[in-house]
C-alpha cells in the first residue's frame, strides 16, 4: 500500500465549525489540510437574491457576540456583512400557558445588537472565499470510509482506497460522526420525541429585529428575524419543536393551514402569516461524548455535542470550541510541542466540556420546566419569568452571557 499524504493538522468536515478550524490553524502556521465531502466551488457560490421565502435557506444560525468576534478575527467577518444577514436588537420569551414574559434589549447592554442571524451557506461561503486565500489544502469531494492507526500514526482512509495521515485529526463531521464511532469514543444521548419543523416565512407586520420566542407544553417556537436585499422587515425564519405526533400533524396540513396554526402558535405577535416555504423537520435528540479527544484525535462542534435547538446555541458552542482548540495549538506551537500533545489535548477538553455539559443541562431543563401543565409548575415558571424581568442586573448578565461578552 502506498504512503498516505501527511499533514500536521486534518480537519474532517468543512462546515462553519471545521472551515473556521481550519482558517484559524493556517493563521497559527501549521499545515493543515480540510477534507469535505461537498464540491469547493458549490459552497463558494454567491446565493441569489431574495424576493420570497424561497429564496432563503432553511438553516439558519444565531450568532453570538463572541462568535461574530472570532470571525473577525479569521477575517471573514466582513464577507458575511456582505451578504444577507440580521443582526436583532431585542429578544422576548414568553410562556404560552401563562403570563410569564422576559425581554433583552441590546440597548440596555449599550451593545449594538444582541447577535446576528445569518444562514449558514452564507456562512460557510465566507469561509471557503478566505481559505482560497490560506495556505490550507482543501480536500473537496472526498469520501471518508474508515480510520486505520499504526503505532503512533493515524489518519482517514478514502473511498478511492486512498489514505491521509496527521500527527493530530480533528472530526468535525456533525452529529452522527462516524470518525468519533470509529476512533470508539462512546456518547451519552436520548431522544426527545420530539421534532423541529424548519422553514420561512412572511408575516403581516414587521419583526422589528426581534428575536421572538413563545414556550407551549408541546414545545418552543421560534422566529427568528431575517432580511433580504430589498430591507422588507417581514420575513422570519421559524423553528417549531413539537412532540413528534404533532409534529406530523403539522407537517401533513396545506400551507394555508400551517400558516393559519403558525400564527395562532405565536399569537399573532407579528400579525397573519401571509407564506411559508416548504417546511423540513428532523427529531430533536441530545448527544454529548463522553471524552472529547484520544490520542492524536479530537472532537469539536456537533460531533461533541448535540444541543436541543430552543436557545439557538448549537453554532456557538461550536465556535467557542474552535477558539479553546486554537488558543490550546497556539499555545503548542509557541513550545514547540507536537499538536498532539496529550497535555494539549486535556487541556482542550477541560476547557470545553464544563461549559458544553452546564449549557446542555440547562437546555434540557428548560425544555422539562416548560413541558409540565401543572397548575403550581405554571405558577412557579410564570412568576420567575415576570421576577426575572424586573431584575435589570441579573437580566443583563444572563444577556451578557449569552452573547460571550466578558463577565
């Protein structure tokens, strides 16, 4: 069999999450090379404009403060700007089965925004446009099909029955990641029964760059502000998470009917929903890896963890993760250590997993606070809600901290 190709550093999956990766570690001076399944000049091309809610894309991303200061530390910041994007000033939860309501304003923080909703081929477009321009070889088109290990290398095989090679290999291949089942990195997950419907739609009234949110025994909804070319204020991009039988319920009507339940669902916050896009639903479920790294291999993004996607959070965790493993290999190269380093690589995991599991286990109770129908529960979440709001500093660093601003 003949030699595989060596880097120092392989990035597997080109996503937001391993596209920034792999931006970062160029920057840094390591050789790194980007393997993605997908075609190089598809995910470089320019979307069309958008006139309706077709012409959005689903997926979505609410990007934090803190996201949106590491992309302009990789310079791509300016390139998403760019494009289509949303930044909202003010966000509102409120629980449907009662009176409880809470409101972040940006202006409060004296922050120009609480975070900036952009799509995620926006996104990952910015990032292949700067790594054009970087020294990381992108491995476009490529099938991954398995993981071999001899002593202390390690690497990918390929469907062409090719091999790569690299002291360390970072898996960022989603959710299902196959690299972290081969490596035998084992989770601790469990389903919801519940799914998320996902499309777009136009509303009456304008968003008024808010992020609204409204809590149902059945599960949250979400619309989140987007804006087109044109500047009309009207079009939001919604996530539903329902208990799977409603889901399907939902997911079988017509769209003036959906549109019909959408509003009402939302209590015509934003009037009548005059369209909708075709809609997409995937089950909700939660997964966490146990360990984030073995030898020379380590895990970032979804392929460490899964989060419910209530609080929009999944990208941002994402990201903090690609900063600490950049900080941790900064911290390696200025020694002169090896990117493997175990020492490196703990110190990785211990930055991240504390936090991942802190803002997973807070997600879950939310979704377990909001999903109970007895009166005391209601009371209990309702009054909290309404203490909450009237607590200006406390509200304001749970704000803070959810935009990564400093504590």
């Amino acid at each position: 069999m003949p030699e595989p190709r060596v880097f120092q550093i392989l990035v597997v999956g080109g996503g937001m999450v391993g596209a920034a990766l792999a931006l970062g570690l160029s920057r840094q001076g390591w050789q790194v090379g980007l393997v993605e399944a997908g075609n190089r000049a598809a995910l470089q091309q320019a979307p069309a404009p958008a006139h309706g809610v077709d012409d959005f894309e689903a997926r979505v991303s609410a990007l934090s403060v803190a996201s949106q200061q590491l992309l302009e530390a990789l310079e791509v910041w300016s390139q998403v700007l760019a494009g289509r994007h949303c930044p909202y000033q003010q966000m509102v939860v409120w629980d449907g089965d009662g009176t409880g309501r809470i409101q972040f304003d940006a202006a409060e923080l004296q922050a120009p925004a609480l975070g900036t909703i952009v799509e995620n081929r926006s996104l990952v477009r910015a990032l292949f446009l700067a790594l054009d321009a970087s020294s990381v070889e992108v491995l476009d088109g490529v099938q991954v099909t398995g993981w071999w290990q001899d002593g202390e290398r390690r690497g990918i095989e390929l469907a062409d029955g090719g091999r790569i090679g690299a002291e360390l290999v970072v898996a960022a291949d989603g959710a299902n990641s196959r690299l972290r089942q081969w490596v035998g990195l084992p989770t601790r997950e469990w389903d919801y029964d519940q799914q998320a419907i996902v499309c777009t739609v136009q509303t009456s009234q304008s968003h008024d760059f808010t992020a609204w949110q409204r809590f149902s025994p059945t599960g949250p909804l979400a619309f989140l502000p987007l804006l087109p070319e044109s500047g009309a204020e009207h079009f939001c991009s919604i996530v539903w998470s329902q208990d799977t039988a409603e889901a399907r319920r939902l997911m079988a009507l017509d769209d003036a009917a959906f549109s019909a339940e959408l509003g009402a669902a939302i209590e015509q916050q934003l009037g009548p929903v005059r369209s909708v896009s075709g809609r997409t639903v995937f089950p909700l479920r939660q997964r966490h890896a146990k360990d984030y790294v073995a030898p020379g291999f380590a895990l970032i993004g979804d392929a460490a963890h899964a989060i419910h996607p209530l609080a929009g959070q999944g990208a941002n965790l994402g990201f903090n993760d690609v900063r600490a493993l950049l900080d941790e290999l900064q911290r390696a190269r200025a020694s002169a250590l090896s990117p493997a380093e175990p020492l490196v690589l703990e110190r990785y995991q211990r930055r991240r997993k504390a936090e991942n599991l802190a803002m997973m286990a807070a997600m879950d109770g939310f979704k377990h606070l909001f999903g109970r129908d007895e009166l005391p529960v209601r009371w209990l979440r309702n009054t909290g809600l309404r203490w909450l709001n009237g607590l200006g500093p406390i509200k304001h660093r749970i704000a803070a901290e959810a935009m990564g601003l400093p504590r």
